[in-house]
C-alpha cells in the first residue's frame, strides 16, 4: 500500500533568512567570514590537542579585575 505525501514549500524572502551570527546581541565582529574561520581554527586546535590552556593562579585575577 502506498500512503500520499505531502511536501509543502515556503517561499523565503530576505526577512526569513536565518540569521547565522551567534551573538546573542548580534555583535558585527561575527559578520566577518574571517573572524569566525579564526574562531574555528583555534577551537580545532584546542580539540586537536595541538593548543594547551594555561591556568593562572587566582592572584592574577584578582588583580586584574582590581584594574577594572
């Protein structure tokens, strides 16, 4: 037995592009194609291992936020 499908279509205008900025407030720094390729290339470094974090002791923060 071969059931109907239905397949409906929506026409998309300019206003119903999905917006693919992940900034919650839309920040234009992730408009740039550049800045986010640059973004994914140092997270593939840090999965990769290829990255190290370093850990700084609670002090130097402390007296960074001490400057603000």
């Amino acid at each position: 037995m071969i059931e109907a499908v239905r397949v409906d279509f929506k026409v998309v205008t300019g206003q119903d592009v999905l917006n693919e900025n992940p900034s919650p407030s839309g920040d234009p720094f992730f408009d740039n194609p550049k800045n986010v390729k640059e973004i994914l290339r140092r997270k593939k470094g840090i999965e990769t291992g290829k990255v190290k974090s370093t850990p700084f002791p609670e002090e130097i923060f402390s007296k960074l936020l001490d400057r603000v």
